[in-house]
C-alpha cells in the first residue's frame, strides 16, 4: 500500500532525474515494474524512491561538503561524516530533560535518603531538608520505589542523551584498505561496526514509520548500507543536506571498489 501511493505521487508530479535534473516523461515510466528511465543519463531509477525523494545521486562533488559535513582522503582510504549538531533540537531536549530529571530526581532524593537511613549512614550536609523527612521508611516501600523510579531514570538518562547528541554526536565512516568501519556517537565515546567495502551491494536514504509516545507514526529518514551480510542504518539525526552529500559520496566511492 505503501509502494502503490509513492507510484500515484510519482505520476501526479512528473519525476525527475537526480543526476541530470531533467523531466522522465511518462513513456519511460513503467509503474508495474516501479521503472522510471532518464534517456539522457541512460539510468533506470526506481519510481517509488524518486517520488518520496530518497535516490542517493552519486553524481556529488567531494571538496563542497554542506556545513557539518566532511570528506577526507589519504593514500590507504578515505573518511566520510556528518555531526548531529542542531541547535534548536539540542535545545528542546536540554529543556525537556531538565523539567522531567527535575521532578524525578525530587523522587529520587527521597529514595536515597531513605535507603542511606536504613543502612545507618548519615545525610551530607547538603541534603535537601524535604527529601529527610522520608529516612523512617520500611525496606518494603523503598524497594518499591526504587523499582517504581527505574523507568523513570532511565527516560530522564536517555533524554540527556540525545541532548549530548543533538549538541556533539556525529556519525562517519572510515574505509581503509578495503575494510570500513561505522562510527555512532559522542566524541571517543560510541558504537563501532565493521564491514567489508567489496561486500556492500547498496546505498540508500529509506523512510521508516517511527511511532511516537502519542501513538502517531512519524518518518524516520536514515541512509541504509546493505552489505551481502548485515544490514547498517545511521544518520537519523543528520540535516537533509548532511545527509545526501554523506549518502551520494558513499555511494560514489563504494562503486569504484
């Protein structure tokens, strides 16, 4: 259902070639076989991802990376990249996650204050005199809140999170002598996969349904390396600029190999 109302927009507005820019005309269109054809570049491109704008154009120059984005070449390989630095989304997490770890963390302080009075330890001087008035609580109630209080950490910890990454993530990929490696994260700090170049048989921008705490399904638009063994997906949090130019070099670079 999806594919079928990505044709019918697809034949709606004409599509058109990502390398050439110019008008398919609807005699090299072929909606059964999802086929839209560019005479001039001679190229087949799928018609469903040229009417939901996906198609990776390989056809980029390198030295003009958007602002945040990066391409670097030296003689054994190459490195690819973008930040997630926004702004504005760093600052709606930072004031989410300060309002929700507010709260909880009142809840929290009257945890721990609890639980350091049955251990028989002290309070620092610090302590906030509301959160001292709950040290006289059975073990039963306090482990029942700590429990109770877990989800809601854990909520307030990954809100801070994506503030960090919103203000210092970055995503990039280092091919070396065939060999390349996926970097997600925060400085030093972060994940790493690793694939072989030879064995990569697509790059792509894909629309994925998130669903939201509201229940209402949203796009998520990431770029998709599919390799003869995994599939790996990065580059959520990227600007539509960061994330074309890092998808079309990939691509570009991964087809000489």
């Amino acid at each position: 259902m999806l594919l079928f109302d990505k044709l019918i927009s697809g034949l709606a507005v004409s599509p058109v070639c990502p390398r050439c820019k110019g008008v398919i005309p609807s005699e090299d269109i072929n909606v059964a076989k999802d086929i839209a054809y560019c005479r001039n570049c001679n190229l087949a491109q799928s018609l469903s991802d040229l009417a939901s704008g996906t198609v990776v154009n390989d056809d980029v120059d390198l030295t003009q990376a958007p602002a945040g984005a990066w391409f670097r070449r030296d003689p054994d390989g190459m490195t690819v990249g973008a930040t997630n630095r926004s702004l504005g989304g760093a600052f709606g997490l930072l004031f989410f996650a300060l309002f929700w770890n507010g709260i909880v963390g009142m809840f929290v302080l009257l945890a721990l204050s609890a639980t350091l009075h049955q251990l028989g330890i002290g309070l620092p001087s610090w302590f906030p005199a509301f959160a001292a008035k709950s040290n006289s609580q059975p073990w039963g109630f306090i482990i029942f809140l700590w429990l109770f209080l877990t989800p809601f950490i854990a909520i307030g910890l990954a809100v801070l999170g994506g503030f960090l990454n919103a203000l210092a993530g970055r995503a990039e990929i280092r091919i070396q002598n065939g060999h390349a490696v996926l970097f997600t994260g925060i400085g030093p700090i972060g994940f790493h996969k690793s694939f072989e170049a030879a064995e990569v048989r697509n790059v792509r921008i894909e629309e994925q349904p998130w669903r939201g705490q509201n229940g209402n399904s949203r796009p998520s638009t990431r770029i998709i390396i599919e390799t003869t063994n995994q599939t790996l997906q990065f580059g959520s949090m990227f600007t539509y600029e960061r994330r074309r130019f890092v998808a079309a070099a990939l691509k570009k670079e991964l087809s000489r190999r």
